[in-house]
C-alpha cells in the first residue's frame, strides 16, 4: 500500500490543503498577490511552507537565514515560527520582489523579525562569517540561482550550528534531475544532489514535496 510516495492528483492536493493548511491571513494574501506576479511559479506552495515552519518550532531555531527571498512569502512564513526575539537574515538581490512583501510583513507584525540585506547572498554570508557568526545560526532556507547552491551551502554549513538544518529548494527540479538534461542548472543541481549524497557532515533526507526539498542536518 505504502511502497513509495502517492501521486497528488488536484482531488487529493486539495484535500490536505482542506484539511491541514493553517495560514495567517496576512500569507494568504501575500500567496494571492504573488499568484498574479509574473515570475509567480517561484513561490513555495503553502504545504511546504507550513512544513518547514513546523522544522522551525521543531528545532526550537532563533536564528535563520534565507537565501533567496522573492516576494517574501517564506521569509513570513519562516519569521512567524521564530520566537519574538529570533531573527531571520534574508537575502536578495531584487528591491524590485523583495518589496511586494514587506506590507505583508507589517501586517503580520514580524517586520521586526526579518533583516533584509540587498546584495549577492554570498557577500552577505561572507562577510556574516568574517564577522564571527559560524555556528550562530539555527536554520537555512536556500531558494536561489541554482548554480550558486553548492557556495550557500558551504557558507550556511558553517554559519550553522551542530544540529542546525538546511532546507534545500527545488532539487528535483521538475524531474530534470533524473533526465540526461545538460543546462547548467539542471547539472548543477544534479552534482549538489550527488554531493551531499555522500557528505559526512550532514544527515539527509530529499523529500518529494513542493519541487523537491532536502533536508540537511548538520552534524
Ligand atoms: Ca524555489
């Protein structure tokens, strides 16, 4: 019965969303709004959002960063799971997406919570490590240029602590990544895929939910 995981056709994805979606108004809005964004398909769906706020109460995580905002809807999810006291560093190039969230994010009364940095994520993760942050952080969502995925999880790796997760976006791809596809995101995900895989450092899983999200625990 429960050999491998069922396919969702919309009665059934319907269904858990009926019967497991709790969002604060102010997501629900923020989703709709998005939905009408051009480049909207780059939102995480809301059961996946829910999981991994739950990953965050779970973990009991104060400190988190994400890599790769858009127009906000994880980064609200996320900072309405952290404590009032916890933070969430998010980056982002585009002023342009980032903004369509941040009413959002006052309606939702986590503004405080979230530390918008505008710049190459790397540079932010960089310069968070020269700053002596390595082992503060609790909890990473990496959602980016998908060439750029192995260098935020090496930098957030070390950003977090022992314990500390990573979620990784879309590894799958839509199913590119088991397809002899050669485009460099495909690859590129296709290598981080086969890397941690095999990396000591971490405990895995890849679970088929949303675009495919792995999960990283850091040893
Ligand atoms: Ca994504």
């Amino acid at each position: 019965m429960s050999r491998r995981t069922l396919d969702l056709d919309d009665t059934l994805y319907n269904y858990v969303l009926a019967n497991s979606l709790r969002e604060h108004p102010a997501q629900t809005a923020l989703r709709e709004a998005t939905r009408q964004h051009p480049h909207g398909g780059m939102q995480i769906s809301p059961e996946q959002g829910q999981f991994m706020a739950l990953l965050v109460r779970l973990i009991g995580a104060r400190n988190a960063i994400e890599v790769g905002v858009f127009t906000g809807y994880s980064a609200l999810t996320v900072a309405l799971a952290l404590p009032e006291d916890g933070r969430l560093l998010a980056c982002d190039i585009s002023e342009e997406f980032t903004r369509v969230g941040r009413p959002y994010w006052e309606a939702a009364g986590v503004a405080h919570k979230i530390e918008l940095r505008l710049a190459p994520a790397l540079s932010t993760l960089d310069a968070r490590l020269a700053a002596g942050e390595a082992a503060r952080y609790d909890f990473a969502f990496i959602d980016a240029d998908k060439t750029g995925y192995d260098d935020y999880y090496e930098r957030c790796l070390q950003l977090l602590r022992p314990g500390g997760l990573i979620a990784i976006d879309n590894v799958l791809w839509g199913g590119s990544v088991a397809q002899s596809k050669t485009d460099t995101d495909t690859t590129a995900l296709q290598a981080l895929n086969r890397k941690l895989h095999g990396d000591e450092r971490i405990d895995l899983s890849l679970l088929p939910i949303g675009d495919g999200l792995t999960l990283a625990r850091k040893r």
